[in-house]
C-alpha cells in the first residue's frame, strides 16, 4: 500500500516534469515572440523593448527562462504579461467560476446518466433503449457550440431573458433571494451544455457495464433463487457495474478546463477556459504556461486518487 | 515414394488404396466434399453479411456515401476557371437570402445569377451563394478529418507496434539499462494523455501560421494515443501464440511477422477507433473555426460557415443551421458506422 503510494507518486511527478518541459517547449519555440507584439509602434523604442524582456527574463537562455518560470510560478511571483497582475492570483478568481460551472454540470452528468444508462440495459432492445441509444449518438455528434447558438436562439426568443454573462448587467445589488437565484439562471445553461456530451457518453457506458454484469453467472443464480427483478438488478447488478465508476471520478477533474473553453467563451463565463482562451489570443505566456500544467496535475490527481479509490472499493485488489 | 504410387491416389481411412480423387466430379453427398471445397463465404462476405442487419450503421453508412458523392460533385461544380457553382461570387444586392429564394434580377448581373436560378440554402452576408459555398466546403471538412486520423493511425501503429514488439528490449546508454522500450512508451502515453487535448490543439494552431495543412496535422499529432494502445495491447496477446512461433520458427525476419501476421490480426480495434477518430477530428476542426483559429478564409469550410454565421444568427438563421445540422449528420454518419463496425469485427457478436 504504502510502496504503491510511493511508486505511483514518484511517477506521477516524473510525468509532470515532462509535461511542463513540453509545454515550455511549445510556447517558447513557435514563430513570434511575445515582445514582437507591435514592433511597429514609434513610442515601442529599443530601449522599451530591452526592459521588457528583461522583465519577463526572456533574454535569458531558455533552460534559465524554465528554471525562473517555474521558480516564480510557485513563490507566487508569475506575473502575467498583458496586465502585469500576478497569474495565481487571476487564476484563483476564475477558478471558483469555472468550478461552480463544472459541479453543477457534472452533477447533471450523473443523475441522468445512470438512471437512463442501467433503464436501457435492462429494457434491453426496447424502445426506450433503442431511442436513448439514437439520441446519445446524436448529442455526441452534435457541435456544442451549434447547440448552445440554437438553445440561445430558443431561449431569448421565447422566453425573452438575457442568458449570457454571470448575472443581468444593470441588476447588481438587488438583495438577498435575488442575487443567487440570478446567478443560478445563468448557471442553468451552460451547464446544461456542459452536460449533455456527458450525460450521452456515460449513459452508453454504463448501459455496456450493466449488460455486462447481467450477463454473469452469479445473476442467474440470484434470480434462480427466485429474487425479485429489482432486487437483482439494484442490489447485485449494479453494485457490481458501478465498480469502473470509481475511476471516473478521478478522470473527471482535467474536463475543468479543457471541456470549457468554448461553452464559456459563449456565454461569457468568466471561468478558466475563456481565460485560456484569451490568453492564447494575447499570447500571454504565463497563463497559457500555468494553465497547461494545472491541467496536467489535475490530471494525475485524478488517475492517482481514482487508482486509490479502486483499491478500497475493490477488495479483490490489492497493492 | 515414386510418381508411380503417387499416382495410386492416397490411403483412406482404413488403409486401402482409394481411387484418386478427381476436385472437378467430387459429388457434394461425399463426405469430403466440405474438406475440398473452399469455404462458402469469404470473410468479407461474412462480416458484410453481419453488418447488412444492423440498421443503424447500414444508415451511417448509406449516409456517408452521399456525403462522399457530394463532396466529389463539390469538387466538379465549384473548381476551374469558371465553375458552375461560383462559391466567390459577390453580389451585394443578394445578401442575407433565405433559402429557396430567387436573386434580384435587376440589380444582379447576368452572368454572377445562380446556376439553378435559385439561392438553393440562402446567401451569406456578401451574397454568396451557401449552397455553392457547402459543397466547396465538403471535401475540405472531409480531408481534414481523414489526413488527420491517417496521420494518427501511422504514428499510433508504428509506437504502439514497436511498444508490443520490441518492449522488452532495453535502452542502454553506454553500458547502463536506463529502461525498457516498453517502459519507456507507457510513459510517453501518461504525458500525452496529461495535457489538455483541445487546449493543446488549441494553443499550437494559434501560435502557427494559419494553414489548413497545420490543422491536420495537430489534431493527428495529437491523437496517436489510441490507436497505439489498442496495437499495443493487441500484439502483446499475439505475439505469444502459436503461429507467431511458427513464423519466427521457419525463420519469418521481424518486419515479415510484425507486417504480415500481428497487424493483420490487430487492425479490428484501430479501424473502428480511426472511424470515430475522423468524427472527432471534424468536430475538432469545426471547434476551431468557430473559435477564429480554423482554415484561412479563401478556403470555405462548414466551421468556417458556421462561425461567419454566428453574427447573424437572428437576422440569417440559416447560415448557423445549414453547417450545423451538416456536421451534425456527418459525424453521427461516422459514428454509428463506427459503432456499427465495432460490433461486427467483434467475433463474440457473431452467429
């Protein structure tokens, strides 16, 4: 237990140092280089230019430019080179946004798909397997930035209320029952949309582990020993299909900020991914940096402590 | 044995001399009639015969032919000096046309009129004709999709093989094992799963210059890690089998067994993979356009259109439905071929 701890952990950090290597590498080797952004500008002097560098320490060697990097990413340090604020710091504001944003969608995911995903392998071949089979084909195939355009469409046609941003402009300051209930109509949305690739992914899977399991021996023998259909399917079935769950909820974490980008850059949502986003159209270095390597540790969080959660859940492992 | 008593015809069962079998006059009532004859069905027909019953991928299927049909007719119709669906024309006085509507007669020339006379799927906010614009689109929606997966395929194929392969060989350097190949792989498949995948794509097309043959070739860098899995995992089951043995044994050189007897037998996997590859490859490009980083405009793409779209999405509804609900057929076309696929190259379905 303690060796697996240990080993895992020793690996995940290996895996982390070439990420970050990688990442480095990318930004800083592509044509075009940050202080290049307007060469043009008369008031921009050779001097301006020299200072600016020497700033963001790009006129340092490049293994010195990573070394600094990553020194002043974990004292706090980092500033960012479009408004020179400290990146932690922006990045902890839009953190709790996008996190907000990804419960409230996840939890969607799950209460939907579960349900949906174990109803269609037990009506198995039926017309309701056969629909939600069809229908979440259809919603992986779907664009989601074409069905955000169409619910918007729907949404502001109908129902004629503002939809984007995290709450109505004009309205701050409203009181107490107010202000809340404003910002979850916001929420409802996009992460609605959030979900739905999910929902369409996870239900197909769960229906494949659920007829996996019914098709085991130790099912027949319990309804041989005359149980009840329920009893069979809650009790024995799907405790034992839920086991391959327990690891997603590990690979859930890294879907923070890679999932979002462009829900949030439609709506306006002031979370992590458009923060990306509009750190790749700055070419703002730092951000894209640090964001690209908070993913990836959220990314081997996720494996190491869903690896963990196996290990209690499953007694038949052992490490 | 001489030719003589070759010629006798073989022994039977019971040890006498039988007549010599003639293939040609082999009665199908005689018992060896099933050991001689090639088997009824060729594995192509057997798995077609398997595929013909599920509906929805023979519906994906038939779908994606004419999606095919129309990109070549795209090709034909909108390329050449003077195409017979201009996807450039301007024509100002035509902007913003719903769908099925005719041009202005007056104040459009002559010669820039639409071919069939009316504006098929609308007009854009130059007047361009959307329909001609779509099916220009097509081929390059298309392409990116498969030069991307093609490009993952190889790379996938080729780290996945060598992973199965030559795993257990180390790498040394000067006289110090550092790890084995396989060792090595495994890692490298933990750090590309660890970044971001959009993000990534995202971050590297921004950065570049914008070229479509960029595009492609981010998305395929960026998605070999499936496929190698599957070749991998695959091949470390085969390569312990019995006719592996037999080749290494007659004295098969490595690249013969690896080309000719492992891949053969692990394609199933990375076939179905590379099918639902191309769907995400093409939502991927479209998720770029539509972000401002997808192919550069003389190109028109359904991304393309869609994200030119968006400004007038209540004015010209059109210009975001048409592309979107395109997309929308051809990648669940995709998918459920592929999903189609993977159930029949999975020998446990068949009957």
């Amino acid at each position: 237990m303690l060796v697996f701890t240990v080993k895992s952990l020793y690996k995940k950090f290996i895996t982390l140092f070439f990420v970050s290597v990688i990442s480095f590498l990318i930004i800083h080797l592509a044509p075009g280089e940050p202080s290049q952004i307007n060469p043009l500008n008369p008031r921009f002097t050779k001097d301006d230019l020299e200072r600016y560098r020497a700033a963001f320490d790009l006129d340092k060697p490049l293994h010195t430019q990573y070394l600094l990097f990553f020194k002043k990413l974990f004292t706090g340090n980092l500033k960012s080179f479009k408004d020179n604020q400290p990146v932690m710091g922006k990045i902890t504001e839009r953190f709790y946004n996008s996190l907000l944003l990804f419960f409230v969608g996840t939890i969607l995911t799950w209460c939907l798909a579960f349900p949906v995903g174990i109803h269609a392998a037990i009506k198995r071949g039926f017309t309701f397997d056969r629909w939600t089979t069809f229908l979440s084909y259809a919603l992986i195939s779907l664009p989601g930035f074409f069905l955000a355009y169409v619910m918007i469409i729907f949404v502001v046609e109908v129902f004629n209320v503002p939809v984007l941003g995290m709450r109505t402009f004009g309205r701050e300051g409203i009181g107490f029952p107010f202000t809340p209930m404003d910002k979850l109509w916001h929420l409802v949305l996009p992460s609605i949309l959030e979900a739905t690739a999910g929902i369409a992914i996870l239900s197909r899977y769960v229906r494949s582990q659920m007829l996996e399991v019914i098709g085991q021996d130790y099912i027949r023998t319990a309804k041989a020993k005359g149980l009840t259909d329920d009893e069979v399917n809650y009790n024995h079935a799907l405790k034992n299909a839920l086991l391959p769950f327990v690891t997603m909820f590990g690979m859930l974490l890294p879907g923070l900020i890679g999932g979002s980008v462009i829900i949030e850059s439609i709506f306006a949502w002031p979370g992590m991914g458009r923060m990306g986003y509009e750190a790749i159209l700055a070419r703002d270095f730092p951000i894209i940096i640090t964001l690209n390597f908070f993913s990836a540790v959220l990314v081997l969080a996720g494996t190491f402590v869903s690896d963990l959660l196996y290990m209690f859940v499953d007694p038949r492992i052992k490490l | 044995m001489t030719n003589e008593e070759r010629g006798q015809g073989f022994k039977g069962a019971r040890g006498q001399v039988e007549k010599p079998l003639n293939l040609q006059t082999l009665e199908p009532s005689n018992p060896l009639f099933e050991d001689f004859m090639p088997p009824e069905r060729t594995p192509f027909q057997d798995f077609w015969m398997v595929f013909k019953g599920n509906g929805m991928a023979m519906a994906g299927l038939i779908i994606l032919l004419i999606f095919f049909a129309l990109a070549i007719m795209g090709i034909i119709t909108t390329s050449g000096e003077k195409p017979i669906l201009d996807p450039h024309t301007v024509r100002l006085p035509d902007k913003l046309k719903p769908p099925l509507s005719k041009p202005t007669i007056d104040s459009v020339p002559k010669e820039n009129l639409p071919y069939l006379g009316i504006y098929l799927l609308g007009t854009d906010e130059l007047g361009r004709d959307t329909f001609a614009r779509m099916l220009q689109g097509a081929i390059v929606s298309l392409s990116v999709g498969f030069v991307a997966v093609g490009i993952s395929i190889i790379l996938g194929v080729l780290i996945g093989g060598i992973a199965g392969f030559y795993g257990e060989n180390m790498i040394k350097i000067g006289k110090y094992n550092i790890m084995t190949i396989d060792t090595m792989i495994v890692a490298l498949i933990d750090i590309q799963l660890s970044f971001p995948t959009f993000f990534l794509i995202l971050t590297v097309v921004a950065l570049l210059p914008p070229s479509i043959w960029n595009i492609m070739a981010i998305i395929g860098i960026t998605g070999w890690v499936g496929p190698a899995r599957f070749v991998r995992a695959d091949i470390l089951s085969l390569r312990e089998q019995e006719f592996i043995l037999a080749a290494k044994s007659i004295g098969a050189p490595d690249f013969r067994i690896i080309l000719l007897h492992l891949l053969p037998n692990s394609i199933a996997p990375v076939l179905v993979s590379a099918t639902i590859g191309i769907a995400t490859a093409i939502l991927t490009e479209s998720a770029l356009s539509f972000l401002g980083f997808g192919v550069p405009p003389p190109n028109a793409t359904w991304g393309n259109i869609l994200s030119d779209g968006k400004k007038y999405i209540f004015d010209a509804p059109w210009l975001t439905y048409i592309p979107g609900i395109t997309i929308l057929f051809t990648v669940l076309a995709f998918n459920l071929f592929g999903e189609g696929l993977r159930d029949t190259l999975n020998p446990k379905l068949r009957t």
